[in-house]
C-alpha cells in the first residue's frame, strides 16, 4: 500500500518535480515575481534594428572606402582613387561572400535543428502557449499566488485557456509512434488531446507562476483516432514571454507501464478488499454468535413464562424465573454490543502530523481510474497555507476517497461539465475542506439521512461510504454536513481541529 | 450426570413425558431451553456437553436429543455422528447460533432430523419436538 503510493508519487508524478520547485522554498510572496516575467521583452523593432546593426557592419566597409575613392577621385588623385576603388571593391566582394557564408551557415544549423527535431527518437512537440503565459503574468502582478486556487474556483476560465495553447508541430516521430495519418492530426488546440479530466494543464501554469525552470507531468491524452495514452510530459520553460510562443515539449508513452502499475494497484486493492470482507465477515459472525445465544434464552424463557402464566391454574413461580433469565440475558446482550464497540472503537489509531493537502491528492490518485471512467474532473486546492493536523492519515485518505466517488458518481447521468472541487482552507484553530460537485445535488430533507448506514441510493451500493466519512470525522473531533453548492450540485463539508481529537 | 430436572417436571405433566435432552456449553441456553419444554410438557435432561450426554445415552430413557454444534471438545455435529452408529434409531435435532447453508446441509447429510438457528420461538421447538416423538398436538 505505502510502497505503491511512494512509486506513484517519484516516479510517475502527476506534479511538478521536487527539483524544479526547490528553488522555491517557502511560500512565494506577491513582490517576487518569476524571473521571465520581469525579462524585458524582446520588440520586434528591436530585432529590426539588430538585423540592421549586422547588415550595417557589412555594408559600412565598402560603402567608406567607396566614398573615400569619390572623394579622393573629386580631389583629382587618379591613382589614389583607383587604389581606393580597388579596395572597395575587394572589401564588397569580402562582405559578400561573408554575407553568403553566414547565411549558409544559418541555413545549415537550421537543417540541423530540423534534423535533431525531426529524427529524435522520442516525441517532440513545438507549443504556442503565449496566452496562457500572459494570463499568468497578468495573474501574478494582479497580486494572485496561488495559481491553482483561482483556476479552481473558475473551471471555465481554465478550459477557455486551455483552447488556447496551440501546437504548431510535432515531429516525425511522433507521427510514427502513434501511427497517426500526418503532423495535422496534431496539431490546433491543446484542448483537443487533453481529456476534460485532465489535472495538469493547470500545473503548467502554476510552474510557470512560480518561475520554474523546467516542467515534468503525466497526462492523459486522447490520441486522433479517440484511444486514450498516459503520456509524460517534459519541458524547458521559456526565460521570457517571447520564449511562450515555442515551448518544445516531449512526450514519453507511458502507457504499458501506467497499465501494469494500474493491474498492480488493482490486484493490491481486490486483496485489501478480500481480506477486509473477510475481517468484517469474520467479526460479524463473531457478533451475530454472541448475540445469538442470550437472545434465543431470552425468546425460550419468555415464551415458556407467557406458557405458565395462560394455565389454567399459573405457574408464577416457574414464570417469574423464567423473566428474571430474560433480564439476565437482555443485559447480556447488551453488554456483548458495548464490548464490541469499545473494542472497535479503541483499536489502535495511527496518529501522525497529516497534510491534508496531501492527503487529498493521494486520495484522488488512487482512485483517478474510477474517476475517469465517471468523466469528472477534479479540482484540488488549497488557500493560503494549510496547518498540519494530527491525524490518523490512511482514515483522512479515506474520507476524501469516498466523497469524491460520491461526487463522481453522482454526477454520472448529467450532461453538463463534471467537475469535482476540492478546497482546503484553515479557519483558526481547524482546517475547513469543502468538496462540491456539479450534479443534480442533494434535496433538504435527505441531507441529514445520508450518512446514516446502510442508507444508499445506488444500486448495489451499501450505503456505508458517508457513514464510514462521518465516523472518522467524529473520531478525529470534527464535524461533516453537507448543503448545496453555488451551481446547484452537492457540497460537503468538512472540519478537523488542528490539535487533534480531545482525549479524556 | 445429566443435571436433570425431570423430578419435579412431573409435577406438571404426564408421569411418562418424553425425555428431551438439551445439550448446551451454555448455562442460558440449557437452562431457558429446559424451561420452554417443561413448559410444553417434556421432560428435559440438560447436558453441558457431548461427552456428559454420551455417558448417559444408554440408561437415561432419552427420546430425543437436541444439541448445540459450537461446544468445546466434542462439536454437536461429532455427537451426531456418534450417535447415529451407537444409537441409530435416537433422533437428533441439531441448533446453532452460528446459521450457514453448509453447516444446515452437513447436519442433515449426517442424519439430523432437523436444523434450528437461534433464537428460534416456541412454536418451532414445540413443532420439531412433536413432529420427531410422532406426537400431534392440538394447533
């Protein structure tokens, strides 16, 4: 179980790589901008007059000595003139087999690049993201840190974006490797590829609000002919908003091994599964027996004391002990269900320092294929900075695994976008976590039923997730409720202290 | 051995009411259950185990055996087993707290009379009992 979330994590990781982000220690204030926003800018004029600058340096040469021939010729220095003639003329020609050299030499390096880019063996893509670099840039001197935020409280400013990063060319080997028809099933808009589920486009733009120097992160893309590949996205970012008009990406299919890690993942969770049916069939055995008995004492001896006292001449002393085994056995009874529970209760928690940030993020990986299958994107952020809580993590995990599938779930049968949005915020002394949905949403009267047991909606659903949610919220000193969303669909709440349960 | 209280059930019934007896690890369940069948007019014999009621099968005039299967040392299912080769013709009513189909169809594939989950009601017990000593009571 650990170990698998530590491969995921380091070796497929959906988020910006530890190495790009390091020098980013500490939270970034509004003040420091990344260094390419504060580049300066690269005008065209400028470029004209570099252009110029060269063109000049070549031209001047020949252009003085031929003057000079002019004026030596004016001032009546037949030979002088002829000497400076000669010499500018050789000074012409130098500048023009000097011109002609360098733009061979251009063309060369430029067939080269072609060459590199065209006949690597991995594949390349040319990326035009200039609006998404302005609007980050427009983002961070408005004031606005936290990139991931604002796009998560706004999806659709996030798709519209998304429309808007083009790719202009992707190299030969990318059309071989995909068997694709030509370079144009590729290329247009970004959103085309990315499945609306895809979380990553917004990291791109939270590395490139954090001035990262390189980007790497696994997607999901759908492919010309509508199948779908995990690819891993590498890239340079650019060192000024020029440079977002060419951001070379390339891409890694990781999809045979996404796929064994996945049957991997699925036959660790089927066993988990098996062995906690087997537990809890085990326990409930275990209690359905200890009940059991004391309630069949106490069904025979009532039935025998209502049989003494209907005889014609009663038996009190044969019914009354008989009633007083009924009582014996009713406390009996009674005190099998509170051992139960206080031993269930007092099995051991594992407590430690949670991010809770973290822990959704882990939650949303572990169930990202069921996710997917259900279309819905999710959306994780935290405000500012969120404390550490003592808590028991894999419980914590737990929670956000079963809202999300609820939320998921919930949202199957709508048309409409499917989003998921995660909030994370502290208030004081406990971190408040809000995930809404965009489905049909929950009516009053039902909202405070649903995290009753064995209360489901779904068919073949047990309708323990929100009541599991509920008991270890509870367990961790927290409160959970849930309410509408601002777009109608469902919300849940949720907070937890940040010092931890109460004990005693 | 048998803990029996068939003395004073005669106090109130037939003088030669059919001896049942109930075997049990569990003093409750013996004691309500013996209860319940005096009460339908039987003469219990409890036993707290499989061992206790095998040393008294012979001698004890018992009629009809009714056994718990979960008990330490010998289960009611051994006892079934044994009783079916040393007293064939002895029925059995086998009872338990712990309910399977597997467990039902291996008690009556060893020659159970009847399979009873608990907690049963009276009106079980008194039908079972009946039906296996050939007795038909008033409905």
């Amino acid at each position: 179980m650990l170990s698998r979330q530590t491969l995921s994590r380091q070796v497929f990781s959906r988020w910006p790589s530890r190495a790009s982000a390091s020098a980013h220690d500490g939270p970034i204030g509004s003040d420091d901008l990344p260094a390419w926003m504060l580049a300066a800018p690269t005008s065209p004029r400028r470029a004209w007059a570099a252009a110029v600058g060269t063109a000049a340096l070549l031209i001047l040469p020949p252009l003085g000595l031929a003057g000079l021939a002019g004026w030596a010729a004016a001032a009546g220095g037949g030979a002088s003139a002829a000497v400076l003639i000669g010499l500018a003329l050789v000074a012409g020609g130098a500048a023009l087999t000097l011109a002609a050299r360098q733009a061979q030499r251009h063309r060369i390096s430029e067939t080269r690049l072609a060459a590199i880019f065209e006949r690597s063996g991995i594949s390349m893509w040319r990326e035009d993201w200039t609006a998404a670099g302005e609007a980050v840039m427009a983002l961070r001197r408005a004031g606005t840190v936290d990139i991931e935020s604002h796009f998560a409280s706004r999806p659709e400013a996030l798709r519209a974006l998304r429309r808007q990063v083009i790719v202009t060319d992707v190299n030969g080997f990318t059309v071989e490797e995909t068997g694709a028809s030509g370079k144009e099933a590729f290329l247009g808009p970004l959103d085309r590829l990315l499945p609306d589920t895809d979380q990553t486009f917004v990291q791109w733009l939270v590395a490139f609000g954090r001035g990262d120097r390189f980007f790497r992160s696994e997607a999901h893309v759908v492919r010309a002919d509508g199948s779908e590949v995990d690819m891993l996205f590498t890239a340079m970012l650019p060192r000024d908003l020029a440079g977002f008009s060419e951001i070379v990406v390339t891409a890694l299919d990781v999809t045979a091994f996404k796929q064994a890690q996945q049957r991997f993942a699925l036959a660790d969770t089927a066993l988990a599964r098996a062995s906690r049916i087997t537990t809890v069939g085990a326990l409930s055995a275990s209690i359905a027996h200890e009940v059991n008995s004391p309630l069949a004492a106490i069904l025979a001896n009532a039935q025998a004391a209502a049989r003494w006292l209907r005889r014609p001449v009663p038996e009190i002393g044969e019914a009354s002990a008989a009633l007083d085994d009924v009582v014996t056995e009713a406390t009996r009874a009674r005190d099998v269900i509170a051992r139960t529970r206080s031993y269930l209760g007092n099995a051991p928690r594992a407590s430690a320092a949670v991010d809770l940030l973290q822990a959704a993020r882990d939650a949303n990986l572990l169930v990202e294929g069921e996710l997917r299958l259900h279309r819905a994107a999710v959306h994780i952020a935290a405000e500012g900075d969120i404390p550490w809580i003592d808590a028991d993590a894999i419980g914590l995990q737990q929670v956000f695994v079963n809202l999300l599938l609820n939320a998921a779930q919930a949202m199957a049968e709508g048309d409409g976008p499917r989003d998921v949005t995660v909030t994370i915020r502290a208030t004081g002394d406990a971190v408040a976590v809000d995930v809404s949905d965009t489905g049909p949403g929950i009516a009053p009267e039902r909202r405070a039923r649903i995290f009753e047991p064995f209360h489901s909606t779904k068919a073949g659903g047990m309708g323990m997730g929100l009541a599991i949610c509920r008991n270890l919220i509870d367990a961790h000193g927290g409160d959970i409720w849930a309410d509408a969303a601002p777009g109608g669909g469902a919300a849940f709440h949720f907070t937890l202290p940040v010092a931890g349960p109460a004990h005693g | 051995m048998a803990e029996s209280a068939a003395g004073d059930s005669t106090r109130n019934s037939a003088p030669r009411a059919p001896v049942v007896a109930i075997v049990d690890d569990d003093p409750a369940i013996r004691s309500a259950l013996s209860r319940l069948a005096r009460s339908l007019g039987y003469a219990p014999a409890p036993f707290a185990g499989a061992e206790p009621l095998l040393k008294a099968a012979d001698d004890a005039g018992i009629a009809v055996v009714v056994t718990d299967v979960q008990m330490p040392g010998l289960s009611g299912l051994d006892l079934l087993r044994l009783l079916r080769l040393r007293r064939p013709t002895l029925p059995v009513i086998v009872m338990t707290a712990y309910p399977s189909e597997a467990s039902r169809a291996r008690a009556l594939a060893s020659g159970a009379f009847a399979y009873l989950a608990k907690p049963f009601d009276a009106e079980q017990f008194e039908h079972c009992l009946g039906s296996v000593l050939g007795i038909t009571r008033d409905p």
